[in-house]
C-alpha cells in the first residue's frame, strides 16, 4: 500500500512481532483486532467507543470523496496510531514524538489540497496542532528577488503555518533553477524551520509524481525528512461520473442520464487528448459550474413569462453541458 506511517522510534526490533489490523467500517465504532504471537495472552477485540466521536467528522469527510482508498487507510492509521500513542502515554510507555511530514504525488485535480485540509483537522482534534489550518503556497510565494529576501519570506510563511499545516504545491519549481537559484535558499530555510520548529507545523510537499521524485532524488537530505509519501492516482472515467453526480447534488441540482453519458464521452476524450495535463476532479468541477450557468441561461429565456418549477430548476439537461476551456 502507498503512504504507510514509518514509526521514526521503533524500539521494538527484539520484541516477539505484534500486527495491527486497522478495520474501518462506515460510521461503526472502529475495531481494532490484534494479531499476537502464541506466548501472549489470546487475541483481544478491543472496541473502544470513545474514538467513533473524534473520528466521525473525519470520517464524514472522508466518505465525501470518491475512491482515494489507499489514503483513506493512511488516515486511520494515523489516527489509530495517536490513540494508540495517547493510551501508551498514559499507561507509562514510550510515545515518542512522531515525523509528520508528507509527500503527496498525482496529477492536478486528484484531491490533494482536500485531503491535506482533511489531515490538518485530524492533527488539531488529536492535539497535534494547536490550529490545524492550511496555508497553501507555491514557489512565487517562498522565493524572493534578492539575497536573504526568500529566507525572510519562507519563514514568515512557516510562521504562519505555525499550528497548522505548511501545503506547498509544485514543490519541486523550488529546485528548477539548481544552486544559484533562490529556490534553494527556500530548501535550506524550510529543512532549518523543520529543526526549529519540530512538531509545530506539518509541512506537505505535493505535485506531480515523476518530478517530485527527481526533486528528492536531487535533495537527498530530504526524503528522510518525510516519512510519510502518498500517491494521488488518477480517477477513472466512472470515478469522475460519480464526482459530478456529487457536486451536482451538492449543489441542489441533478444530472439527466443524457447529460451524464454527454459528460462520459467528452471526460474519455479529454483524458485522452491532455494526458498528464488533464485535472482530473477540478475539470469536472468547472464543467459542472459552467453548465450550472448554462442551465440558468436557457431557463431565464425558456421561461420568460414564468417561473419554472422546482425539478425543472434542479435538472442538467443535455444541452446544458459546457465544456469549453475558457
Ligand atoms: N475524490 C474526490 N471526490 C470528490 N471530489 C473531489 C475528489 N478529489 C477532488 N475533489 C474535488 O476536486 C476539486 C479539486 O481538488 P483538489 O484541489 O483537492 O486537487 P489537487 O490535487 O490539490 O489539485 P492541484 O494539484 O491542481 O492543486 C475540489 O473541488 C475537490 O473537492
């Protein structure tokens, strides 16, 4: 699986292996079962109720988003983990301070500034960050025009993001230029404020896969600082059908079965002609705001001389649909 927690103190190499099976059920109190080795005491099926009230709005959240199972997973391992990390502490054992720092790699538009939203809210219910809000930049934001100007601006930025999340986008732009470029000054300000700032902020790398790759390979005092790295993939066709049919609804409107298979072909077509360039969620997002405005259109001149009804204001009709770029 992608995105797997590494804990950074595991002491545990000389103890008998104990597995964790983490089953996450729909807005059912989780499970946890423990697999354990002969020598231990049977397998227990803890059922612990007061976790389904801190994980429920996440959980919420969570079921808004279509596919994204490997991160969902990643999730609730981290919650389980602060759980598991708060009861360790209270039973006297060693909690140590975990590296929360990410890497989220996939194409435009496949959910990476929401689930970092989604993970900042978790860390502030479990206590991790005091804040828990995002602040989302890119390059233009961290680099400045003159020596010591980028410094300035990327600390007042992790200053900022203090309690919260630090959610740079494009994070690889900040090598482009190689050693003479400001960007790097951003690098080494950012891995200093990571030193000073240790467990006051989380920072999230993200952007496209292969040049995120080439970014810490070009890096290699940073991988190491980043434990936990997370694959976005690209949604299939039927994924961002189910995508719209939701941010249709959420919006008081509905899509006919014509429109649905309309938006079916084009999203084949354009996945097809864009490649790596094509915005996954985000494109079917504006194709759904611009149809929206579209439907209005046509309604305000249908029915000049009344008032449509209520189905007729919530349909998406065929003709609707718009999917030019501009
Ligand atoms: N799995 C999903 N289910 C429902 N909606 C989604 C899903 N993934 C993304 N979206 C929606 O698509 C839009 C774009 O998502 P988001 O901004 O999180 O993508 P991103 O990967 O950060 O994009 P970019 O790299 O271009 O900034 C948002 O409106 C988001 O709510």
């Amino acid at each position: 699986m992608h995105g797997r927690v590494m804990a950074t103190n595991d002491r545990s190499e000389n103890r008998p292996s104990r597995q964790i099976n983490v089953i996450l059920r729909n807005q059912e109190p989780p499970v946890i079962s423990q697999a354990v080795p002969d020598t231990e005491p049977a397998p227990i099926q803890k059922v612990i109720p007061q976790q389904k009230g801190l994980f429920a709005d996440i959980q919420k959240e969570l079921d808004q988003l279509v596919g994204l199972d490997n991160i969902k997973e990643l999730i609730y391992e981290i919650y389980a983990l602060l759980q598991i990390g708060q009861m360790r502490q209270e039973a006297g054992l060693i909690s140590g301070n975990q590296v929360y720092h990410m890497i989220f790699k996939g194409n435009p538009g496949t959910g990476k500034t929401t689930v970092a939203r989604i993970v900042a809210k978790l860390f502030q219910k479990m206590g991790v960050l005091n804040k828990g809000h995002l602040i989302e930049v890119e390059r233009a934001d961290l680099v400045g025009e003159y020596i010591g100007h980028t410094a300035q601006k990327t600390r007042d930025l992790v200053k900022k993001a203090l309690g919260g999340i630090l959610f740079i986008d494009e994070a690889y732009s900040l090598a482009r230029g190689g050693e003479k470029d400001f960007g790097k000054e951003a690098i080494d300000t950012l891995v200093k404020a990571m030193e000073d700032y240790k467990n006051q902020f989380v920072l999230i790398l993200a952007g496209y896969s292969g040049e995120i790759d080439y970014f810490l390979q070009m890096n290699p005092g940073l991988p190491s600082r980043f434990p936990i790295q997370v694959e976005f993939p690209d949604y299939s066709i039927d994924q961002l059908i189910q995508i719209s049919e939701i941010m249709a609804k959420e919006r008081d409107y509905i899509l006919m079965p014509q429109a649905i298979l309309k938006m079916k072909q084009h999203l084949l077509q354009e996945k097809c002609e864009t490649l790596y360039a094509f915005s996954n969620a985000r494109y079917v997002r504006n194709v759904i705001e611009k149809s929206i405005r579209q439907q209005a259109v046509r309604l305000l001149a249908q029915y000049s001389a009344g008032t449509p009804g209520k189905l007729e204001l919530m349909t998406i009709r065929i003709e609707d649909l718009k999917f030019d770029k501009k």
